[in-house]
C-alpha cells in the first residue's frame, strides 16, 4: 500500500494512493498515526479509504508522507565513502572504522519538503549537492533490538533527498564534528510512503533489497545503484540505532548515499573536478527509486544572511576567582 499526505484547496488530508488518484482516510488520520497503530492495522484502514472519491495527483500538492519525530541518517554504501571523502575531506581511502559498525548523525526533523517542492540553496553555500537515498519508517518502539527483531519493526520505504552544502559540511567537519549546517537546510521524504510488503518481493538471499536507484540532473542521468550494494541491510542499521537506547515509531532511518553517481560530490573526488558542478538556482534533480517511485525538485535561490562572526581570540588574562 502506498501512503501520502497532500494539501487540497488547502485542506491537508493523508490516505491511500491508486492508479486513479488520492483517497483520503475517513477519519482524518495522519500517515504517521497509522504507523502508531501498526503495519496490520494501517493496511486495514487504508482499505477503508478505498471507498472514498479519489482526488486527482494533479490538483493537490504532495508533501512530506510523515512528519518524523527523528531523522538518522547512515552512510551505508561503501562506493559514497571513497568518493565523497576525497571532495569533503581530502582523504585518499575508506577509513577502516567504516567497516566496523555503522555511522550515522542525526538530521533536522523541520526541514523536510516534499517530493515536488523547491530547495533552496543554503545561506552561504557556493557548493551545493544532492544526495540519492532510501529510508525506512520504524513501525513501533524498540531497545536494544537485534536485527532478526528489528526486521519486524519497519513500517515501509520512502526515496530521501538528502540535500547538502558541502562548503560547509567540509568547514564543520575538520573540526571533528558534524554535519551539522552543511546537512540541515532540506531532506525531500517522497512521494509516499510504501508499506513493506510492497517491496519483500525484491529482497534478495542476503536479506538486501535489491531495488535499482537513478539520479537526473536537468534530465540527464548522472547516477544509478542498486539498494542492495549496501554494506548492512535495513534491519541491521536499526539494530544499530536501538543498541543502548530507543528508536519510536515514526523515526526515519535512511540508507545514506548509493554509490555511482548518488551524488556530486563522490564525483568530485574520483574525477578529481568539480564535473558535473555544484548546483545552482534553476537546475532540477530528480530521483527514482524501484518500487517506491520518484521526487523532483528544482533548485531556487536561499535567503541572504548576514556573515558568521568568528570567534574573538582566546583571552590570555583570567580574573582570579576568590
């Protein structure tokens, strides 16, 4: 089942989507309240949805499927880390800490658009990037969850965006922290939410999803994967991120960036040039995920900020303390 909240002469409504249009729930419940009820009962409701009048794709404007409590985000896929950490961080090779457990940060829950709306580019960024994702939904809580119970706890699959200013994601990043302000402009979540078992069918003997993944930029291709080229499945990066805390219902999970072309900036650094360059005002990338469908975003210009002040020097005088 495929589930999506949308805005309709300015009504928001979530429900069920078909081939003939949107179907909103009967009792007004949210995408995320689904969720919370659990994968039966969500499939259950979303049947009775079926019975109201469909509201055409074209006349409403798609947002976000769920307004996530959390956003984790991996960086799962090995190719990504060869390339982009030459173009953030000038580093030659995959550190072997990679290869130890999974890495993730945690992104900002109020910057997330939808699949066809416009991201603006970052105050300050002159190197702007895109970044080719999937997510999972966690379906309910969970601690210290191993990755046979962790299977059980994914909801569904979204395409993530998960847009970045590189500029500044390399400056917070040398100080041994972030990103922080180089992630946290936009994530586009879109353009549904797709129950898990839309896709088990694709799920190969190593327990991967093997769904195909493209990026366009302007409408040329610029790259292509394979979910399954992940270094650990879904239900282990969950295991992960419960390992000595909590994950809710509703957190958002994301594979980090597929390999090939995922985004700019892995090229940037096998190629050795800023080829294809930094996007700007104007360009439109969209992103197409097997089984789960595709966002389109265009590029807009971002807000003028004043200039970050930087630190004052360090005093070398101290008042005594009596």
């Amino acid at each position: 089942m495929r589930l999506a909240t949308w805005s309709h002469e300015g009504v928001v409504r979530s429900g069920v989507v078909t081939d003939v249009g949107l179907h909103a729930l009967p009792d007004g419940r949210t995408v995320l309240d689904l969720v919370h009820a659990g994968l039966p009962a969500a499939l259950e409701a979303g049947a009775s949805a079926l019975s109201t009048a469909p509201v055409p794709l074209s006349e409403v404007r798609l947002l976000p499927p769920i307004a996530p409590p959390t956003i984790r985000d991996f960086v799962a896929f090995e190719e990504h880390v060869e390339g982009v950490l030459r173009a953030v961080t000038a580093e030659a090779a995959v550190p072997p800490e990679w290869y130890q457990a999974p890495t993730f940060y945690f992104t900002n829950p109020y910057a997330v658009v939808g699949a066809f709306d416009d991201v603006a580019v970052p105050p300050g960024s002159e190197r702007f990037d895109f970044e080719l994702e999937v997510a999972c939904v966690v379906s309910r809580d969970g601690r210290s969850l191993t990755p046979e119970q962790a299977r059980g706890h994914v909801f569904g699959y979204t395409v993530l965006n998960d847009w970045s200013a590189r500029d500044l994601q390399s400056r917070e990043m040398r100080v041994q922290l972030g990103p922080v302000k180089g992630k946290d402009s936009a994530t586009t979540l879109g353009p549904w939410l797709v129950t898990a078992d839309e896709v088990e069918q694709h799920r190969d003997a190593h327990g991967f999803l093997d769904l195909a993944m493209s990026v366009t930029l302007n409408d040329t291709l610029v790259g292509h994967d394979l979910l399954g080229n992940m270094g650990w499945p879904f239900e282990e990066l969950l295991a992960y991120a419960s390992r000595g805390t909590e994950i809710r219902a509703g957190d958002v999970i994301g594979s980090g960036t597929c390999g090939n072309g995922g985004c700019l900036a892995e090229l940037w650094g096998l190629r050795g040039t800023d080829d294809p360059p930094p996007l700007r005002p104007g360009d439109v990338v969209e992103m197409t995920v097997e089984g789960i469908g595709s966002i389109r975003n265009r590029v807009v210009a971002g807000p003028t900020c004043p200039d970050v002040r930087p630190a004052r020097p360090r005093p070398r005088t101290r008042r005594e303390i009596p």
